[in-house]
C-alpha cells in the first residue's frame, strides 16, 4: 500500500533517522523514495545518504516537490518559522505525519494555512528495529483512507495504536520517553558488572536476554507484575535481598514520578508552543 509513496523528511535527527531505516530495514520503502532535509548540517544528510541510499538536499522546494507524505521530524523549538519556510511548498493533496512533541494538529494546520489532513505521530526509536510502540491521533481533515495510510506506514516499524489528541502528553511520557527510561534502568545494571567482577560482555548479554525473557513473559501470562515477580522471590533469597533495596528505596514511586513529571512537561511545551493567537480564530 505504502511501497510506491514518496516520503519527505522534514528533519534528520535520530528520530527521523529510526523511522525510515525501519522502513528500509523492513523493505516497505524502498531508499529512493525517502527524501530527507534539515536546515544546517549538511554532513549529517550525506552521512544518511551513504548509510541508506536515501535521497537528500538542503532545498525544501526540492524535497517537498515530490512528497505524497510529509513528516515533520525538525525539532518543536521555533516550529513558527520552520513551518513558515515550508508551508508554501505543501499542499492540500499531501499528508502531512507530525511526530513533535506538544505540537498540536490545530496549531500546525494554522501554521501550514491550509487543509491538508494532519495526523500526531508519536513513535520511538525502537523503530529502527521494527518494534516500536506508535501512537497516532488524527487532526481535523484527516479521513479513513489517511489513517490507513498512517497505520500501513507505522505498522512498518512496530505496532499502532489510535489515541485521542488530548491523550498524547500521557503517552509521550510512557510510549515515547519511556525508552530512556529503560536504557538508564539498563546502564545501572551494567555497572553492576565490574564490581561483581563478570566479564563484561558476558555479563551485558546476560541482563539483555533477561530483559527480553522477562518481557516476554509478562507478554504471554495472565498474571500481574506483582504476581510473576513474588513468585521469583523466596523468603531470605537473593531476590528478596535485592527487592528490599527497590522498596526501601521507594523505587516504583521514582518511577511513577519520572512518568507524571514526563506528561506534566509536555503539557507545559504543547501550552507553550502550541497557542493559537485569539485574533486569528473565528
């Protein structure tokens, strides 16, 4: 469905970078439809290049001549006037997939001017390897056919799932940031290694295969977390020594607290940066 579209990356960051190597990885799109821009480092579009085979230029006109689908991957800081150096270049007949942050569809309809159907994205880097966790939410001009469209385009890099808009700054701070909360949960544990006295490559694939076994099998059982983790855990063991850190430590409130402060600050950038003036609404 998507094979024969032609993509256009408005920004080429690592999120941009994790979709369409997804796509590529995936063979959904192939390298010569993938159009990728950003504003300054052109060493890092012909870095992309060589990597993917995709085709770059510094010309928005250029890139956005040909797009069927517009991503807008550019940073949300001063999202204005990016979207501003664009809109002349886009059209109605475009659809347009937005993975910024706090950005709200309205705000970037009245950006663009226009009426092209406007959809949230919100992926992670996951998607470089197929699986990411993607959430979408449709904007005002966006039919059936567009959010096909989205879903076959992200169904390519992970799982999918519809949201309402006013959902998003939730979901960011679990779907979206909650990677890095795993990779820093991950690094604690690798520096568990050396005074353990482990090899260190052994001792990182050991805790990776683990994450992944444990995964799994909260993915296959019917039992809660607490469940499948007091059934590890015996009286006096070496699980219960290592829990009783966790709860002493009040580790499941730190988490909860990064989550709520993670949702709490995209609600601030999508008030911040998402306002539409009160003269221009009607």
């Amino acid at each position: 469905m998507i094979q024969n579209y032609k993509l256009a990356f408005i920004g080429a960051g690592s999120m941009a970078e994790a979709i369409f190597s997804g796509l590529i990885n995936q063979k959904k799109v192939s390298p010569e439809n993938i159009y990728v821009t950003n504003r300054q480092d052109e060493e890092r579009l012909h870095v992309l290049q060589k990597k993917y085979g995709v085709q770059v230029s510094s010309s928005n006109e250029q890139i956005l001549a040909k797009a069927d689908i517009v991503i807008l991957a550019m940073k949300p800081t001063g999202i204005k006037q990016a979207i501003q150096s664009i809109r002349s270049y886009t059209s109605e007949n475009q659809l347009i997939l937005s993975v910024l942050a706090g950005i709200t569809t309205e705000y970037i309809s009245y950006l663009l001017g226009h009426k092209a159907p406007v959809v949230r994205v919100m992926p992670n880097t996951s998607a470089a390897v197929g699986s990411s966790v993607t959430v979408i939410s449709p904007g005002e001009h966006v039919n059936d056919n567009h959010l096909k469209v989205t879903e076959s385009l992200l169904k390519a890099v992970g799982i999918v799932k519809q949201v309402k808009e006013k959902d998003l700054d939730s979901v960011t701070a679990i779907a979206g940031s909650g990677p890095a909360y795993m990779y820093y949960l991950v690094e604690g544990m690798f520096n568990s290694l050396d005074e353990l006295q482990l090899d260190r490559k052994l001792g990182e694939e050991l805790i990776l295969e683990m994450i992944q076994g444990s995964v799994d099998l909260l993915k296959s059982t019917n039992q809660t977390p607490k469940e499948v983790y007091l059934n590890v855990k015996s009286p006096g063991g070496t699980t219960e020594a290592g829990l009783n850190v966790l709860e002493n430590q009040q580790f499941q409130e730190i988490i909860k607290d990064c989550i709520i402060k993670a949702a709490e600050r995209s609600k601030e950038i999508t008030k911040e940066m998402s306002t539409i003036p009160k003269s221009t609404i009607t």
